[in-house]
C-alpha cells in the first residue's frame, strides 16, 4: 500500500465487520471516485479552470447559459463515462450481495457504485445520468455513458428545457432521500466513512448524529477530516487499496458468516 497502515487497525476494522455483519453501512465522497480517475469539478487540463463550480453549479448558472452549463456537464459525463469501479466500489458491492452491508449512503453522482454492482444506493445529491424538467419536473435516466446529443436537451413529454438531475450549490438534500440515509444510519451498527471530508451539509450531520447515538465508526481517507475525531478506526490510504486488503481479512475466515 502506498500509506502504511498498521495491520492492527485493519485487523480491528475486519474484526468489526465481521462482529457487525448485516449492519455494516457505507457513506462515501468524492475521494472514492477521484481514484477512479474522476475530478471532483475541474480537470487539470485547464478547460474549465476559468470558472468557479458556483459559477456553473447554480440555479442562476443555469437560467442564464443553460448551454455553457450542459457543456461542462456532459465533459464531465465523457470523463466519468470512460471510468471503471475501484476496488473500494467493488467491494461494497460484493458485500452488500453477501450480506455483510446493508448498502451506501453516497454524496457522490457519477454512478459507479451501481456500475460496481451495489443495489441499495441512496444518492443524496442526484445522478449525472439523470435529467429533470424544469417545467413539468419529470425524470428521465439516462443510463449509464448515454450523454444527450442535443445542446439543450428537451422533455419528451411537455418540451421544456432539461437539467441534470443533481444537487447544485443553494438547492437542497431531497428530502425524501435524506430521510431514507437517516432510516439507514439509525438501522446500522458500523458506519464506513470512504473518501469524504465531512464538511459538505447536511450529508455530514449524518456521520457526526450516528457518532452521537453511539454508533462505529470506521474512517477511510488517506487525511484527516471534519469527521476524524469521531470514528474509532481511522485507516490512512487510498480507499481501493485498503478495501482490496479489508476484503482479504474479512474472506479470510469464512466460518464466522
């Protein structure tokens, strides 16, 4: 591994899986999919470098050039069309079939958990491979790497103007979902914190309530985070390779499933 762990803390980690199997629950960030190849905003080409994300992540942005909006999002859906899953992604998915996790509260809308196999995805900021109406509010998906053709992509039904259907900078959590992450977060027992800093609300206050009501938390980020101080197990490295080595410990001994 690139960052030495000790192998007592992933020995601790895989222990607590395996205590707490079936009530073992993700909640990811950006740092899983940055290992995939996947830029949080901006690449390091230098294309988009003269734009802040408000400038293109907003309401307003997109109300006054929908266009140059669409163009930023569909260079980002041609990055993250050509990226596979990691590691990380993979495992969570081969344990949620397995059932040692339960599934994944993600703040992240590229689609690979799914693309890695996991069924239960709540996705508390949209997907960029789906379009909402700004008119009649109807969803389409896309599919994963189906990006629109069209400049301005239209609604099927009323014609009205599409937008990708995430969650941008002064628009809230869907409520729906938001509560569904807390249903899950009260059912589990261990939390998986991977490749998030916990600054970005209200996704964090899921965390940081979970550490209040005495739940486990296990931190996988190669910094230290907002979210640090509250997990019991902080695993320091790349999420794809601690999991590919959490993975070996917990498959190690299958008798304890």
């Amino acid at each position: 591994m690139s960052e030495v762990v000790p192998p007592e803390d992933l020995s601790s980690a895989a222990r607590l899986i395996k205590e707490h199997s079936g009530k073992v629950l993700a909640f990811t960030g950006a740092g899983v999919s940055a290992e995939a190849g996947i830029p949080t905003f901006r690449g390091k080409d230098g294309l988009w470098n003269r734009y802040r994300p408000e400038e293109l992540a907003t309401p307003r942005a997109f109300e006054s050039n929908p266009k140059r909006v669409w163009e930023w999002y569909k260079w980002r859906m041609s990055i993250i069309a050509r990226a596979e899953p990691t590691w990380a992604h993979k495992v969570m998915a081969d344990w949620e079939r397995k059932g040692v996790l339960m599934g994944v509260v993600t703040q992240n809308v590229d689609g690979l958990h799914q693309r890695a196999g996991s069924r239960l995805v709540i996705e508390l900021h949209g997907s960029i491979w789906r379009t909402r109406c700004t008119v009649c509010g109807r969803r389409f998906d896309l599919g994963f790497g189906n990006i629109p053709e069209e400049d301005l992509p239209r609604c099927r039904e009323c014609g009205g103007l599409l937008r990708p259907d995430v969650v941008w900078f002064e628009e809230p959590v869907p409520m729906d979902q938001f509560e569904r992450a807390e249903r899950l977060f009260s059912e589990a027992e261990v939390i998986l914190i991977v490749g998030t800093s916990g600054v970005v609300m209200p996704a964090a206050l899921l965390p940081i309530n979970a550490a209040r009501q005495g739940k486990i938390l296990v931190e996988v980020n190669p910094e230290e985070t907002n979210l640090s101080s509250l997990a019991t197990i902080r695993l320091r490295g790349p999420a794809g390779e601690i999991f590919r080595e959490l993975a070996r410990l917990v498959e190690e001994d299958l008798s304890w499933r």
